[in-house]
C-alpha cells in the first residue's frame, strides 16, 4: 500500500487569524437584459483569498418554454494593468445552461490563489429567447492566506 502526501502538507501556513483562516465573499446582481456577450459581475473577490470554492445561485433567467440561455463563468482583474489575465471560462466552459432554469450550482475547478482583486464574471454566451428579470448570486469559499 503506497502513501501520497501534498507538497505543501507540513509548511502550508495554518492559520491567519484569531479566528481561522477561512473566507467567505458573496454578491448578487440583477440583470435587466440578457443579450448574447452581455457580461454579468456578481462578485469581487479580494486579493489574497485562495478561491476553494464558487456556487451560482440564480432564478431562471429565460423563461420561455423552449429557453436558449447558455454561459460561461471566469475571472477578470478589477485593474487590467495589476492583472492577473482574464480567464473568461476558468470555472465553467461555454454553453453551459445554468441559467435557463432557477438553481444553485456548485463549480468544479482547482483551487486558484488570486493576488489581486478580481471579479467573478458570467458571460452569455446565448442570448435568452424570452429573457426575464431576476438575481444572479456568487458565493466564494476559501482561504484567507494574505498578498505575498
């Protein structure tokens, strides 16, 4: 029987704070068209924070009965000059539906440090066929390690 153990197991700084190390950032915004390229910025995610964990919570955003919706989520610096590059599609690739219907949906992604703030971007990569009013909702877990 072999044993694998992180790289990092014994020298990952443990704690922060007085309080632990963890991190919990959310937003919400409540688009009013949802046309083809149109980008959504729910949240701002604080420099120093290792992203661990991203979940959509969002009401059905095409209501028509045969919806056409479809998105991608990634990651955009607040400052382009700061960086880091854009990732448009970094958490969920293009064409994703997620958005045709009310749902909460949990990412899947390595986890990512970021040393910078950055926005949490959903870009419609379809527009709705009949599109309707309603909130789009990130909420980002992870840990709260510092700027290097």
């Amino acid at each position: 029987m072999a044993t694998f153990s992180a790289t990092d197991l014994n020298t990952k700084p443990m704690h922060m704070g007085g309080y632990g190390n963890m991190a919990l950032a959310w937003g919400s915004v409540t688009p009013t068209a949802g046309a083809l390229a149109d980008v959504y910025k729910p949240l701002r995610i604080p420099a120093g924070m290792t992203l661990t964990g991203l979940e959509i919570v969002n009401d059905d955003l095409d209501s028509n009965a045969t919806p056409l919706m479809a998105c991608k989520i990634g990651y955009e610096p607040v400052n382009s000059t700061d960086g880091p590059t854009a990732d448009d599609d970094y958490f969920v690739a293009a064409g994703s539906t997620i958005l045709r219907s009310a749902a909460r949906t949990s990412m899947n992604f390595q986890p990512v440090k970021f040393e910078k703030d950055v926005w949490v971007t959903v870009t419609l990569t379809a527009a709705a066929a009949t599109f309707a009013s309603g909130k789009v909702t990130a909420i980002a877990t992870g840990e709260a390690t510092g700027v290097k």
